[in-house]
C-alpha cells in the first residue's frame, strides 16, 4: 500500500539520518544540516502536511547521493513507500 508522502515524512527521514533543523529562511524554508558531512537541505517550514514539491524532492535526493548519506534508488523507494528499504535501515 502506498503512503501519501509528505514533508513531514521527509523531515523525519533527515532526522534519521542525522540532520539537524536550522533556521527559517526568508522565503519560508527550513535549513537542514547534516554537522558530519556539511550537506544542506531546505524544507517548506509551513506545510508539514503537504506533498513535498517534485523540485525539493529531486535537490535533496542530489544531495544526499553526492554526500553518501542515501543512494538514488533508497530515496526513490522513500520516496514511493514512505518509509526506507529494509537494506538500507540496516546499513545505516
């Protein structure tokens, strides 16, 4: 069964793998840090319970492949499933 994804999912995801909340910017995005690799990511901060944008969504994949923190096809299943592949919580 397919989960509705929503930015509050994708914010637990980054919880996980051990972003931190950061400021609100001016346009109303939340920065996410990763303090171990540096990588950033913004998040609507207003819309916890909508569906992530298609641009947010294909940033944060980028950079959480280029950082090593997820492969592509984690965050695809992620991204489908609402939740990770058995692998992958296991790996990380």
């Amino acid at each position: 069964m397919a989960v509705r994804l929503t930015n509050e999912l994708v914010a637990r995801l980054l919880m996980n793998l051990g972003f931190e909340q950061g400021r609100v910017t001016e346009r109303n995005q939340r920065v996410w840090l990763h303090p171990e690799s540096g990588c950033l990511g913004l998040l609507p901060a207003n819309k916890a319970q909508e569906v992530p944008r298609p641009a947010d969504l294909v940033g944060l994949k980028d950079q959480l492949e280029l950082y090593g923190l997820m492969d592509e096809q984690d965050f695809d299943y992620f991204a489908a499933a609402g939740s990770l592949p058995v692998r992958s919580v296991a790996s990380h």
